[in-house]
C-alpha cells in the first residue's frame, strides 16, 4: 500500500473497505507496518495487540465476502487511550504508574464498546501522563509521546499518544478523554482535529462512580486528521447506554450532513484571549488569521470584550480542585485492590499531583460547593456571549509545543508574555468549557515557528454540536490542512 492510504480518513477507508476495493487484513497489515517503523520515534502506542487485531481483521474480511451487514467504521484501525479507558484483558497503567503495569481490568470503556460494534478494528493503546493530570504526555513508565512535526518537542496530553499517533499517519482516529482539555490541546499542539461533544451526548463508564463525569464535565472525544472522520465516530459514539445514568437521547440528528452547511450571516464571537489568559504572539498571528478566514465564507466575526470571571490563576486551580475528589477516589479504590499508590510506590507519582492529592484529603464539604459557585459564574459568562453568537472562537492553547525534559515530568510554561501560569494546565484555554458542557474542537489554525502547528478552539452553543461540526467543516474547506502532514510524512526516522 502507498504512502497516500496510511494518510486515508477513515471515511475513505470504510468506503473502500465496504466496496470490496481493498480488505480489512490488507488494512490491518500496513498499519501494523507503519507502527513498527514509525512507532518508537513517537512512544505514541504503549501496548499492542496485533494478534487480536487480525484475528478481528479476518472476521471483518469474511462479513464484507458474506454480504452481512457492516458497521459504519467496518475494518477500520483505530486506537484508545491507556487512562480510565479499559478493554477486557489489556493493561490499565492510569497513565504510565509503573505499579500498575501489569494491571488488567474485566471491563470495558464505552469508547471500545461502541467503537467494537461499529465494526472498528482497535490495535492498542496509545500513551498519557499520570492520572492524566496535566496537559502534556509524560510520565515514568514510558516517557514522554513525541510531536510528529518535532519530535524534540511534547505532543500535548493528557491524550497526547492518541494525537500524534493520528498526526503521524499510525491510526486514522483515535479516541481522546477530556476533562480539562485532553482532547482538544494534544490535538492543537500535533495538528489535527479534536472534537468534545455537548456533555450527555456521549457515555461515558466511570467505576465505582457512575456519576464521576459532571465534577468537572468529563468528555469521551474523537481525535482525527478530517472533520467528515469526526463526525463519522461521533455518530458511532453516541447515543444513551444503560449503565450511564448521565447520557441522554439527543435528537436524531444527521451529523454529517452538518458538514455540508454554511455559516453565512452567522455571528460569531472572537475572543483573543478567552478573557484573560496571556498569548504568545506567534499563537495569535495564526488564529486571527483562521479567523478571518470564516469570514470569508460569510460569517460576521466580532471580536468581543469578554472577560473572564476570576483571575485565570484561580481557575486552573478550581479545575484541580474539581478533580481531585475522583482522583482521591481511584488512589483508595486501588489501594483496597492491593496498589498503595502513596504509600510504597508514592515515588512514582509526580511531585505536582502529590500536591494536589494532599489538598484534596483535605477538601470540605464547604469548599466542594464554594467551587460549583464559581463554576457557576464561568457558564453564566459563555452563555451571555452564546445568546447573541452562534459561536465562541479562541486560541486553543497559550503557547507553542514545549520541549521534551528527560525525568518523566515534562510540563507546560510557568511563566508567558511575564504574566505566570499553571504550568500542568494554566497555558490550556480548555478548561473552561469542561466548566460548562458545551461543544467544542480544535481546529488546525495553521503553522508557527517554522513547522509548529496552532489550534483555534470553536465553542458552540449548548446542544449544537453541529454548528461546531459545520463550523470546523467550513475552515477545512477554505483553509484546508490535509498538507501539512506531509511534514510527520517525511520527517526523517532514527
């Protein structure tokens, strides 16, 4: 197979895959291909199981040469993320504790569930920091995921594995986990498309707490280089689940047709900062630019005086505080299964997420309820901008991809344009949405520094994932991105 397939969407290779043009197994053996020549320059997948893979493979074959009915993603490859996301024997690490390497949970995320019965064939595992508690992917069992356009620098995170994996042509989509914008940034940051759907749309399985996913809204995103191969998953994904007391029926909605729309006459909000967060100048040169781009096809940008309601420093902390209670939850719970994570493996954790552990042992009830107050006042700022917009746009991500460091511990800038930031998620203007609930993606903006790709974020009313979709469809045909993965194509490989 060329070159040019292992870039096929998925949608084209379904397509392909369903008219008997080429077969699962063929599929299955180039990507195994690709993988083995390109993987250990990335460290994106952690785990393989290639033998599963063409054993479903051979039985995807056998369902197109029978005439049985296919799913809508029938022999096509994809990934999921080594975090909460569990496939009946395969290794759960929580993002690379090196405790748990060995640790297999009985169960199944509803990403593999529904992905499985689209037909979709899922290889493996694709890498994420600990407890996915920063927005960069590195951690101490194995390393940090490499950036497909710079392999020196991070490919963000937490589900930062699943993005260059995709960028670099290994899967043509991948699953994403979003609770503060594990999605979206890893997906700015390599270049592709991240789309979080409107919270309840989507189920999600969280164990021994089915009602985990609201504190902060927690997202099972898509990951993918075209918005058609979104949109396609996404149809896949959703849908309500009998053991998720939190997805609901939305309408039966044509996500794909949502792509063939316009945005003509559409108001849509720009905000350059998302109220109050500092941006590098060489992210905001590229954004304004995607900007301006919707407007010519029609839209009437404005850029708004919005603002944040606290201090962005305040916010990236209500998001740790919101949750830590879960995190504190998974320690316990795994430390009754016989794996005392601060105890004698407590060296294995990172020093931030220490921290953050602490304070949350220490969280009262008062506190708990305090936070929801100020969530309460980010989703009353959206919504006053949303009743007069169809959208909100903003940078995806403050800064550029950051380097690599060499402990396992690699984090974001503390400090941009003088003004100081989180540095596991204070440069990340994600997080408000899991505040909120709304739809959201990252959309290629375009390129920086050289070779660096830039996210915008695309912010949509609640329930209106297809303005987001239609939205993120109309960039790609006017400012299309498909080129630019020519450069993860011919870097060169150790």
């Amino acid at each position: 197979m060329s070159a040019e397939l292992m870039f096929a969407s998925a949608s084209e290779l379904a397509r392909a895959i369903r008219s008997r043009e080429i077969s699962p197994v063929e599929v299955l053996d180039d990507f195994a291909a690709r993988i083995e020549q390109r993987n250990a320059s990335l460290n994106a997948f952690v785990f393989l199981d290639l033998d599963q893979a063409r054993e479903r493979a051979r039985a995807a074959e056998v369902a197109v040469v029978g005439g049985a009915p296919l799913g809508p993603l029938h022999g096509v490859p994809t990934a999921m993320k080594d975090l909460f996301d569990f496939k009946p024997g395969w290794p759960a690490t929580f993002g690379g504790i090196p405790a748990l390497k060995d640790f297999v949970l009985d169960a199944y995320c509803g990403w593999a569930e529904r992905m499985e019965a689209a037909g979709a064939i899922i290889l493996g595992k694709t890498n994420s920091p600990v407890m996915g508690f920063r927005g960069t992917t590195d951690n101490p069992l194995f390393g940090p995921s490499c950036n497909p356009f710079d392999t020196t620098r991070n490919s963000g995170g937490s589900s930062g594995g699943s993005a260059a994996a995709v960028a670099d042509g290994l899967v043509p989509f991948a699953e994403g986990t979003d609770a503060g914008g594990s999605v979206r940034i890893p997906a700015s940051w390599c270049g592709v498309y991240g789309f979080i759907q409107s919270f309840g749309r989507a189920p999600l399985l969280p164990r021994p707490n089915a009602f985990l996913s609201i504190n902060p809204f927690i997202f099972e995103g898509v990951i993918s280089r075209t918005v058609e191969d979104a949109a396609l998953a996404l149809s896949a994904l959703t849908g309500p689940h009998p053991h998720d007391p939190l997805s609901f029926p939305f309408p039966d909605e044509d996500l794909l047709a949502a792509l063939r729309g316009s945005v003509r006459e559409w108001r849509v909000a720009y905000s350059p900062d998302f109220g109050g967060f500092p941006v590098e100048s060489a992210v905001s040169e590229v954004v304004v630019q995607a900007a301006r781009a919707l407007e010519e096809a029609g839209a009437r940008v404005e850029e708004v005086a919005f603002r944040l309601p606290r201090d962005q420093r305040e916010l990236s902390d209500l998001l740790f505080r919101l949750l830590i209670p879960a995190n504190v939850q998974a320690i316990e719970t795994l430390k009754a299964m016989g794996v005392d994570l601060v105890g004698e493996h407590r060296d294995q954790l990172p020093p931030q997420y220490l921290g953050w552990l602490q304070e949350g042992y220490r969280l009262t009830a008062l506190d708990v309820n305090r936070d929801q107050e100020l969530r309460t006042e980010m989703f009353e700022a959206i919504q006053e901008v949303l009743v007069d917009h169809d959208l909100l746009i903003t940078p995806t991500l403050a800064c550029l991809a950051v380097k690599n460091a060499d402990d396992g511990n690699t984090v974001g800038p503390s400090v941009i344009n003088g003004v100081p930031v989180d540095e596991l998620v204070g440069w990340c203007l994600t997080y408000p949405v899991n505040f909120t609930g709304h739809p959201a993606a990252s959309v290629p903006a375009g390129l920086a520094a050289g070779d660096l790709p830039v996210g915008m974020q695309i912010i949509g009313r609640r329930h209106a994932d297809k303005s987001v979709l239609c939205a993120s469809a109309v960039l790609e045909r006017v400012r299309p991105w498909r080129h630019t993965y020519r450069l993860p194509r011919e870097r060169p490989l150790p």
